[in-house]
C-alpha cells in the first residue's frame, strides 16, 4: 500500500531544495518521504499547524494537571475534536475507548495469549503480512533497533486468539501498526484493538464482514439523502459503493488519507464511535461532489474517488477536521442505528437467504 505523505499534488518548485534541507526525509512517525514528496508546501503547512499544535498543548497540559485517568464530558469531547496532542494521544484513546478498564481489569491477560499453543495456520497467515506491512516506515524494519514487526506479531496473535471469529483479516495489520507508533506499547495496542473489533466496529473483520458491508451501504444511503447527484451518478454508471469506499472503512483511512489527518480522526474516532467514518466520507463527496458528477463511466467514478482523498483540503488536517463536524449537517446516532439495522437485514435475507419463522 502506498504511503499517502504528500503535502500537495503541486510539482516540485526550484526552491523546493532549500526546503528539503530543513525538513527530515523520514516523517514523525518514521514514514520516509516519497521521492516526489512536496518540502516547500509541507514547510508551509507545518509552519501554521505547529502555532495551532503548541496551543493545544499547553491547553491539554493545563486540562490534565499530570493525571492518568479522565472522564469523557463536554469540555473534553471539544478538546479531542480539536486534537490530542501526540503526547497525551496513548492516555485518551485508552480512556476514551474504554480500553484503560479492559486492561485493568485483565491483569497478564494479554501475556496469557501470547504463551497459550499457537494456532500453525493463524501464524503462517500473520507472518505473511509481517513484511508487507509499513515498508516505507523505517520502525517496522529487520534493522530497526527496536524494531516494531516482533511487537506487531505479537498483537496480532493476542488478538486472533482473544477472537477466534475473527482470527486474523487483512487491514489489520495497518490497524495494530498505527496503535504500536503511537502507543509503544504492545499491552495497550492489544486492548484497543478488542476496543476497535469488539465494540466500536463489530463484525467488520469477521469472516462474512457483515458490519463492514453493511456501513458502505449506510452511507450509500445517506449520500442519497445529503448529496443526491452523486448518489445519482452512482446509480448511472452502476458503481457498488464497496467498489469506491471499502478500504476506506476497513482501513480506517490508513494509507488513504495523510498520516497526521489519519491521527485526528481516530482521536474522534476512540471518543466518539463510527459514526466519524461516516462524517470522514460525507465530508470528502460532499466537498468534491462537482469531480464526482462529471464520470462519464465507471472507471471515472473510480479514479474520481481516488482524486478526492488527496490535495491541500486533506492536507490541512486542523481545516479538514472541522469541516467534518458542519459540512455533513446533522447525523445522529440514532439515523445510523435505524439505517444499519435496515441494512443489515436486507444484506442478511440477500447472502443467507429468508430465515423459516418456524425455527
């Protein structure tokens, strides 16, 4: 998968060079730059977000007094949409997901599942993906000291035996690979993953991936509701949403949008639930819903979505993270719970067939 890191679609300018010697080649995270990467734009961008980065800082260092433990209110549900800075990011998504409780309550849990006799085939199919995970990410290589793919390894296993369901899905590596760089913790990486698979996103990695099909459909629905030309278009050319939209759902918008925009919607997304996926996506066809509508085929449709995940609009992330919470309008929890179960019963009767009211 390739790494979305780029600060601009702009071509590289001659000064481009001056600026390329003042920004690192290997991101903060340990992303190394793609060739054609933009260092005048990112300087430019940064410039501005590292004055909005350092006031919220300072305001969360004030909020949390040097405490571990928070409650989820009001004042704190402002502070996680305006970003958690990457220092605090480990302790609020653990509070926030309710992942901090299953560790506590769970003492040596986790080292339980690493000890227990291991699955040959969950192993083989693991390892498998190992190396195809983050080959950009100078963290995840054999080289690295520490290096992330042992850690890696580990969660993942915890994970397929803590549910067997599931076991192991491709996308979940990408998942568990940005919960280690944030977290450097493999026990808390682990516990927001059953946080992830077992309450905030149930039965999207499971076998039938019925959660993850049913929300493509969900916003299908909504898009037909909020932005009717481009659910027309859709229609018109005969595009499944899961055609467009599936990767990303199941990768949690990793390697779709740029890493520092991933990072933001999942502080909202650990604090608030799905339904951010849905604000994420709505936002993107809503503000690009013009693109959209010009298809003249499938293959358009396509390369359209593909088009819209990049560019300044998801570069400023601080920009983009606001314009998720007005430009969809109004989304209430309840308009997605009556959608999904709708939906889910429609994607039943349709792969299961009608249930005998006998049995």
């Amino acid at each position: 998968m390739e790494k979305k890191n780029k600060a601009t679609d702009r071509t590289l300018s001659p000064v481009d060079g001056r600026a390329k010697d003042r920004v690192d080649s290997v991101d903060p995270y340990g992303f190394e730059r793609s060739k054609d990467f933009d260092y005048e734009s990112y300087e430019e961008l940064m410039s501005e977000y590292l004055v909005v980065l350092t006031r919220r800082s300072i305001k969360w260092s004030k909020l949390l007094k040097g405490k571990r433990k928070v409650q989820k209110n009001v004042k704190l549900k402002r502070y996680v949409r305006k970003g958690i800075p990457n220092e605090h990011r480990a302790l609020i998504w653990m509070a926030a997901s309710g992942a901090q409780d299953q560790l506590e309550r769970n003492p040596g849990y986790y080292q339980s599942l690493l000890r227990a006799e291991h699955d040959p085939k969950l192993v083989e199919t693991i390892c498998t993906d190992l190396n195809r995970t983050f080959p950009d990410n100078v963290q995840f290589r054999k080289t690295s000291n520490p290096c992330l793919q042992k850690a890696l390894y580990n969660v993942l296993l915890a994970t397929g035996y803590h549910n067997p369901v599931v076991g192991y899905c491709q996308g979940m590596n990408f998942i568990a690979g940005y919960l280690l760089i944030i977290t450097k913790d493999e026990e808390k990486s682990f516990w927001l993953m059953e946080a992830l698979l077992g309450r905030i996103l149930p039965d999207y990695y499971s076998p039938v991936m019925l959660g993850l099909k049913t929300d493509q459909e969900v916003l299908g629905e909504l898009v037909k509701v909020k932005i009717p030309g481009v659910w027309q278009t859709m229609m018109d050319h005969n595009v499944m949403w899961t055609l467009v939209v599936s990767r990303w759902f199941i990768c949690l918008y990793i390697d779709i949008l740029p890493v520092e925009t991933v990072l933001r919607i999942w502080d909202c997304l650990f604090y608030e639930g799905s339904k951010i996926l849905f604000r994420v996506a709505l936002t993107l066809i809503h503000h690009n819903q013009a693109l959209i509508q010009q298809a003249q085929s499938l293959p358009d449709v396509c390369q359209n979505f593909k088009q819209i995940t990049h560019g300044p609009f998801v570069d400023e992330c601080h920009t983009f993270m606001q314009k998720i919470f007005t430009e969809p309008g109004s989304l209430s929890m309840a308009t997605l719970t009556k959608l999904r179960a709708t939906i889910r019963s429609r994607i039943i009767t349709e792969e299961l067939g009608p249930t005998d009211p006998e049995n």
